[in-house]
C-alpha cells in the first residue's frame, strides 16, 4: 500500500514539474528597457520585450506605476489597448504597442516605479514581471564656473578655489578633477542648513568624496546650495573662504595632518521648482608635483543622473621667484633724483652770483 502511495506522489510532482517547466519555456526573456532619468518635458518611450513558444499565444501586456494600471495591451480584445487615467502620465496611443508605451511630455509627477507584466495565453498563462525606477530630472540652464583666489600659486602655498553650478532638480552632483586626475576629499558629514526656523538635512553619502593618495590635506565638499558670497582679496592660513550667513563645520581631521582645512556651507534658497544650486569648495596645500609644465589645471565635472554633464576648467599658473634688476641696485645718489638736485643748486647759486653782481656795481 505505501509502495503505490509514493508513486502516486512521484507521479504528481512529475507532472506539476513538466508543467512548470512547460510555463516557464513557454514565456521567456522578459526585458523592461527604461531610462534611468529624463529631463522636464521630454518624451519617455518604454519598452518590454518578451518571447513566447511557437504554440503560444499573448494574453496581455500590462504597464503599472507604482500599483496603479495606467495602459493594458490585449489581442484577443477590441480594441486592443486601454488607457486608465493617472495624473502625470499622458499615453500616447498612436505609438503604444504591444511592445511599448509612449509617454508624451514628462512632468515632475511621472516619476515612479514602472512595472511591466506579461501573460501567457491557455493553458498555461504563465505571468512575468520586471520593473525600473524612472527620475524626472530639471537640469542646470548654464554650465558649471570655478573660480580662485588668485590666478598664480607657488609650492607650499594653499590653494582656495570653488566650483557653482545653477540650481537644478535634483542638485548636481560635482567632481573635481587636478590636471585630468580625481581629487578626493575626507568623508565628513555634510548638514543643510536652512534658515529660521532651523532645519538640517542629511544629505546622501554619494554626495561626499576623500583626499587621492598623497592629498592628505585636500578637503572636497559638496553642497547643493546657493552660489557664495565673492571671495576676499586675502585670506590667512588656517581661515575659510567667507560668505554672508555661512556657518562653518568641522572636519574629521588627521593628526599627523600638516594643514587644517575648515569648510563655509552657504545658506540655501530653494526656488518654488526645487530647483537647488550645486558648490563644492576645493582647499589644497600646492606642492611641486601639482604644476606641470608651470600651470596647474582644476576641472570641475557637473553631472545630472545619465542626462546632463557639463565641465569647466581653470588655469592657474606657478608663481616663482623674480630676479632682481641690477639696475635696482644702483646707489641713489647717482639716479635721477640726484641729477636733478644738483641742477637745482647749481641754478640757484649762479642765480644769487648775478643779484650780488647788481649790487655791486
């Protein structure tokens, strides 16, 4: 009796084997094709790629965002394609597909998890799902701009500079790089500060960087903030970069560090389209590898998700020292200034020689 129970148990999960085995060949190779990030009004084409057996057939494609059906492609069905109305999401029928949907004129609120699902025909309707994430992205209107302290640095000097880049939705994400070569910073924790009422934001950690090897003293911060205040004709070591209603963070420092850097963050203003200035602050001791050839190259790279990517650079050339003019050297007595003394003297006595002469006579 046990014996003709554990082959009718075989015989089942046999079957049920095959059958999912039949399923799963049946519908393969589902790829949902998305972008990662599209700008303010642009056009999003969709894609969901599938594959089925000779002898099955498509039941549907249906598109979700988030848990919300908005665009269903059925064959068996008249007409083919449904729309439900979400807001956001404006489907452009004439281009949809089995295959694909169109979406027309991205706005801030298509943003979302997308998520295609396929489905067999009788008998096996097997089912497939894959999903994405998309970003809706607003970009800078300009391109990024570094500026310096000072155009010319020696070895041993530290150098100040700041990259900007417009406000955008999301903030720009900047790097900056040192005659072609990353520069990383120390990871420190970076706070928003808004005004009163105070408010602090942690940002995310993709937002920081660390010093390249041998930058020990470099210090890179990135902040989605408004634009610094211009910078002042001199600064003394150990000081920051001023700017009205800056508020100043510490830094995680070395203690073998020869330099320590402190960083101003600005003030932000958020405009009514989210749209958020991006400044990092780059503060370096120079050292003679920095230059080459005499000048020293900083590149700042703005970027926007996989959309937008902007640069800018700036040359700073090596300040070394002057030899002095031999001509400066010269004792004062014999320049100009003593030349023109002695003619003076000269006409005043011969002056005084002819009134005395007068007189005489």
């Amino acid at each position: 009796m046990g014996t003709i129970v554990v082959s009718a148990v075989k015989k089942v999960v046999g079957v049920l084997l095959l059958g999912w085995i039949a399923d799963t060949i049946a519908l393969r190779d589902v790829q949902l094709i998305a972008p990662s990030a599209v700008r303010l009004g642009d056009t999003v084409l969709l894609g969901c790629k599938w594959a089925l057996e000779s002898n099955e057939t498509l039941y549907s494609v249906k598109w979700y965002r988030g848990r919300q059906e908005f665009f269903s492609y059925l064959p068996k069905e008249y007409p083919f394609t449904r729309i439900f109305a979400q807001p956001g999401i404006d489907v452009d029928v004439s281009r949809s597909t089995s295959q694909q949907v169109v979406l027309r004129e991205a706005t801030r609120t298509l943003a979302g998890r997308y998520r295609c699902e396929v489905s067999a025909d009788a008998p096996s309707f097997h089912t497939q799902v894959r999903s994405a994430y998309i970003h809706v992205v607003e970009l800078p209107p300009e391109k990024p701009s570094i500026k310096a302290e000072k155009g010319w640095y020696a070895s041993g000097d530290s150098l100040r500079a700041q990259c900007t880049s417009p406000p955008a939705d999301p903030p720009a994400n900047l790097t900056w790089l040192l005659n072609g070569r990353d520069i990383q910073g120390k990871p420190i924790i970076q706070q928003r500060i808004l005004p009163s009422p105070a408010i602090s934001i942690d940002l995310p950690q993709s937002s920081r960087s660390s010093p390249a090897p041998g930058d020990e003293n470099s210090n890179i911060i990135f902040s989605p903030w408004k634009a610094f205040g211009p910078f002042v004709d001199t600064v003394q070591d150990g000081e920051i970069l001023p700017s009205q209603d800056s508020v100043m963070f510490p830094t995680p420092r070395n203690q073998d560090a020869a330099l320590d850097d402190e960083v101003t963050d600005p003030s932000p203003t958020m405009e009514s389209s989210k749209k958020v200035a991006s400044i990092s602050q780059l503060s370096f001791m120079v050292r003679p590898d920095s230059f080459e050839r005499g000048q020293l190259r900083l590149t700042c790279i703005s970027t926007v998700h996989s959309v937008y990517s902007e640069q800018a650079e700036l040359v700073i050339n090596e300040e070394r020292p002057q030899i002095a003019s031999v001509l400066g050297t010269r004792d004062r007595s014999s320049g100009p200034a003593a030349a023109s003394s002695m003619l003076i003297v000269i006409c005043t006595s011969f002056a005084i020689t002819n009134i005395l002469r007068d007189i005489l006579r």
